[in-house]
C-alpha cells in the first residue's frame, strides 16, 4: 500500500508540489553551477571561520557535489512523478 499526501479534496497537496519544485532547481543550480552554492554558503561562513575565501572547494569536490546533485536529481524527479 502507498499513502500519498492529499489535501482535504483528495487532491495532491500543492505545497508539497512546490517544494518539490524548489528542490529540483537547487538540484540543478548543484549540477550546472556549484560554486553558486558555494558563493551562498560562504556568506554563512562570516563570522564562524576567519578566511571564508579560503574555503572554497577543489576541483575533486566540486566534481563530487555534481555527481550528488545528479542522485539528488533523480529522487526529486522520481517524487515529481510520484506525486502527480
């Protein structure tokens, strides 16, 4: 048995559909474009770490975080298509 998540008229809950949505952009923004991720989170980074520049990912971890997003991507997907 799948339970789905419903509003009060049995229709698919819209918030969760947008979360949804808002999940596959950043999963795209961390497949295309990590270093924006990283340009966000070095804002966070002020005041807990002394050279937030020095921070920034190598090669090998940005790689890594592509292939991530790419798993990431297909849950997202496949609960996009779950969900509608």
């Amino acid at each position: 048995m799948t339970e789905r998540v419903a509003s009060a008229s049995g229709a698919p809950s819209p918030v969760l559909l947008a979360l949804l949505c808002v999940f596959l952009v950043v999963g795209l923004i961390q497949v295309i474009r990590p270093q924006l991720l990283w340009r966000l989170n070095r804002r966070l980074q002020r005041g807990w770490v002394k050279d937030p520049d020095a921070t920034e990912p190598t090669r090998k971890a940005y790689a890594m975080q592509r292939a991530t997003g790419v798993v990431f991507l297909a849950v997202v997907v496949w609960m996009l298509f779950r969900h509608i």
